[in-house]
C-alpha cells in the first residue's frame, strides 16, 4: 500500500472516537485521557507508516575519505521497518 493520508485520517478518527467513549464511560482521568490519546496517535501514524511501500531507492557507498566507491538503485517495493 502506497501513503495515503486520507486511509490516515480515517483510522485516526475511528481510534479516537474510541477513546471519547471509551473515556466518557469510565470516567477517565484528565492524565488518563492525555496518555490514551498520544498512544492513540502514535499507535496510528506507526501503522500507518509501517504500512507503507517504497521503491527507487538510491543509495551510494562512500569509503573512509568519502569519496564513493559505488551505487545502488532499489527497483521492487519493500516495506518500512
């Protein structure tokens, strides 16, 4: 799956939603809430960003003086990890 921000916002919107009931039901805390809220976030963005698939990666290979020594070109899509 390629980056998309719309997928992002979405699974953002459904995991805080979530949360806003979840928190209004048991009566969360105000520390409680902010805590739940940032894992919600960067729970979210990680999977998004794992998710994700890239090609055409450039590399290059440099020695100790820095001089390069080789390249590379990524031609098939990987993940992120």
């Amino acid at each position: 799956m390629s980056l998309n921000s719309a997928a992002l916002a979405i699974s953002l919107s459904t995991r805080l939603k979530d949360n806003f009931t979840r928190s209004g039901a048991e009566s969360w805390s105000a520390d409680r809430a902010a805590d739940e809220l940032a894992k919600a976030i960067a729970d979210t963005v990680e999977a998004y960003v794992t998710a994700g698939r890239v090609k055409g990666v450039a590399s290059e290979v440099r020695n100790l003086a820095n001089a390069v020594i080789g390249t590379a070109q990524q031609s098939n899509a990987v993940a992120l990890s």
